[in-house]
C-alpha cells in the first residue's frame, strides 16, 4: 500500500523541541538567538522553524527600529 506521505522530506518543515535542550542549543546557534528568545517565539507561533524564524526577525526589526527612534531623538 502506497503511504500517504508527500514526497516532501521532513527536514523540508524541521520543528523546534523547547524541552530538547540539545535541539534548543543547536537551534540558537543555527539562528543566532538564544534559547530563552527560541522558547519565547515557539510560544508565540508554534514550533516550526520556519516560523520561529520570521517571528525572531520580526521582533529584532522592530527592537532596531526602537533603538534607531531613540537615538535620534537623543541627538542634539
């Protein structure tokens, strides 16, 4: 009987474990976050990492564009 997997292999869609700690410090590294941040955006929106990915990206640009606002506005 033919198995109703596509033929998309499962490192196509890799998930995060947060309570792997292994996982969670391969990933970190991988993605340049640390654990608490990847635990924090798994969370949010799931355990995908595809997802955790834009998620982090998303909350960095946001933080740098705090951190730009704020340093113009402290310029004299």
């Amino acid at each position: 009987m033919a198995s109703s997997r596509t033929s998309r292999d499962a490192s196509d869609d890799p998930r995060l474990d947060p309570r792997d700690e292994a996982d969670l410090h391969a990933w970190a590294e991988r993605l340049d976050a640390s654990p608490d941040e990847l635990r924090e955006a798994a969370a949010a929106v799931g355990h995908r990492i595809a997802d955790i990915e834009l998620h982090l990206k998303g909350s960095r640009a946001s933080a740098n564009s705090e951190r730009v606002e704020r340093e113009l506005k402290e310029r004299p």
